[in-house]
C-alpha cells in the first residue's frame, strides 16, 4: 500500500450550480507523487488543488514526453461511490508509458493513487443523470536540460472535474467529419498511446470540421488514406446490415476501455460483432444499398455518442434517420446503469471506493 500524506485545504471551493460543461470545473485537492531515478516512485500525497512550478527547461515542454488518463467515478443510488474497469485504464497508462520511456506505475499503485483522491473529494461527485466525476491520471517528465533523451525525474498527478456531458449535443447524434487531408497516426507510431502529441496534431483538422458544422475528426489511415481509424476524441463503431464492426487494433488506434465493454456486451447479447479493417468505400457502399444502420463512438468522456451524418469529400450521408439507434440506446443505457449501480454488473466493472 501506498503511504500517502494528506493535506486537506483550508479554503474549500463553493460547489458549482447549474450546468458544469467538462473539465472546466476542478475540485479541492489532487494526487501528487514524484519519480527519481534510482528511488522509484516515492512521496505519494494529497494536496489542496494548486497551481505547479516548473522549469522553463522541462523535457515536457520541450519534447512533449507525457501520457494521461481519462476515468471516471460515478455515485450511485445509495450513495456509493463507484470506479468502471480502473484496472484496464492503469494497464493502458503502462502501455503509454513503455512507448515514451517514461517509468512505469505499479497497477495496485495507479488503482489505490485514484481512489485515495477521489474518495477526499467525493462530495464532489455530481448526481445529475448523465453527469459524474472526471478523472485525468497524468504523468509528465520534469528534468530541466535541452537534450533529446528521457527524463530521469517525473510527476505523477491525479485531478479531478465534475463534468456534464463531453459533447453539448448530450445523446444526440452529431456530425463526423471524415478527413481526406491530414493524417493522425501509422502503425510504429504512437497511435495507440495516450498522450498529448497525438492530440495536438488533430487539432487542425478538427478546427476546419468545426468549421463545417461537424462535432469531430474520423481519420483514416496514414498509408492508403482509405481504412476507418478512429474519431478524434473516441472510438468508432458501424452496424451494417446486422452486424456491427470496428476497425480492429492495429498499433495506430487507441485501446479504449469503453470500446472492449462495448465489444463484451455485444458477444454476451449474441450480437454479431467484427474487428477489422473497414474501408470508407465500403460505408459508401452500405450506405447506398440502404445498410447503413447505425454509427456511434465510445469512449470515456462521451460513453456512447450516436452519429447522425458522416461527411466524405462530397457525400454526406445521414444515417438512418438521423436519430439516436435502437442499439445505440441499449448500450448506452446498459454501461451507464452498470457504471451507476441502477444494473448488475456480470462482467465485474464496477469498482466500489
């Protein structure tokens, strides 16, 4: 077990009213706990919510050798407090970290780290449907020289956000963007990694998507520029005729956590269900022969977001009618009531603090 100090802030925040939006709101306190070569992880504690000093110099800003995190913790209808599948995002973090050399967090360290924070702040957990408690683990390395190397000194924090829902739109279906000109991520890359470069580099594009009146980014694939990737801010998924299919992992798309949940409900419902290559040929395809049933992304911050239009080069096509679909809600209503406690949780997700 971590030996973690606690240090309470004498100046609590007022809670916020009315709409929170995401992660623009924080809490009173965060995880803090420092990496020395040598030493390993050590000084876990908890401290009031702060800003940090840095060197100008830090390998951060300079190399952008970082990972995050995104969870959540849910309350539920008792009063509980619940986590969903935390292991899964500590192995994941791990796998960011080996690609950028940053040292990895013991996943018994990385699970204990998060509910130790989130249990000092659990009044902060919100109870309106359709809102939680954002969680963003973060790692960012801290030496300060100009040199191309690893860090040998890192900052592992955890903080906290009260959140509405990612997209304004809530559970309506928004509009995907399917990007003909930039490309995100090639296999041998780091596509699958969690961290900030990745971001930065879609910002683009989302800008000219946003530009157009589309919600988010569908990339495709760096090399032939025709297979299915991933959006921008999620994972993607098409029911086609029946069957519903994903681009399968390749080294270039995020292992999200919320697309295995989705992947293991559709296998427990005996839903037909594929990972693999998808080619944007192909939705224009289905879409033309009237197979086109569904589309929605997941992912953490939106848990499900059904698609109402995809844009490529001069198609848009509107997808079914344009509203949420029937196995969209099902899925949506299946995770977040396993998230909250109001559905048994067969597959052991939930996470009680």
């Amino acid at each position: 077990m971590l030996d973690i100090k606690v240090t309470k802030t004498t100046a609590p925040k007022e809670k916020p009213a009315g709409a929170l939006g995401f992660g623009k709101i924080f809490t009173d306190h965060m995880f803090v706990m420092n990496y020395t070569e040598g030493l390993g992880w050590h000084d876990a504690r908890i401290e009031p919510f702060a800003d940090i000093s840095l060197s100008p110099a830090c390998v951060v800003f300079h190399y952008g050798q970082e990972m995050f995190e995104g969870m959540k913790a849910y309350r539920g209808e008792n009063g509980e407090t619940y986590l969903f599948r935390p292991e899964r995002n500590a192995a994941r973090a791990n796998e960011s970290n080996r690609r950028l050399c940053i040292p990895e967090i013991p996943t018994d360290i990385f699970v204990e780290a998060v509910k130790a924070v989130v249990k000092v702040d659990e009044d902060w957990i919100p109870t309106e449907p359709g809102t939680s408690l954002y969680i963003r683990p973060f790692v960012i390395a801290t030496d300060a020289f100009l040199g191309v190397a690893p860090s040998k000194t890192y900052l592992f924090m955890v903080i906290l956000s009260p959140s509405g829902a990612y997209y304004s739109e809530g559970l309506a279906p928004v509009g995907i963007w399917i990007e003909d000109d930039y490309v995100r991520a090639v296999k041998g890359g780091m596509g699958y990694a969690k961290t900030g470069g990745n971001y930065a580099c879609s910002l683009a594009a989302q800008v000219k998507a946003h530009d157009a009146g589309f919600s988010q980014v569908l990339w495709l694939d760096g090399v032939e520029r025709r297979y299915i990737e991933e959006v921008g801010a999620m994972n993607i998924f098409f029911k086609i005729d029946g069957k519903v299919v994903t681009p399968m992992l390749n080294g270039s798309i995020l292992p999200g956590v919320t697309r295995n949940s989705v992947l293991q409900l559709l296998t427990s419902w005996g839903i037909p269900c594929e990972e693999r290559r998808i080619s944007v040929d192909e939705l224009l395809e289905a879409q033309a022969a009237g197979k086109l049933e569904e589309v929605f992304g997941t992912g953490t911050a939106a848990v499900i977001s059904p698609v109402g239009k995809l844009r490529y080069k001069d198609d848009v096509m509107t997808i079914g009618d344009g509203g949420i679909g029937e196995l969209s809600q099902k899925i949506y209503d299946t995770i977040t009531g396993i998230q909250t406690g109001k559905l048994d949780d067969p597959f052991g997700w939930r996470v009680m603090i």
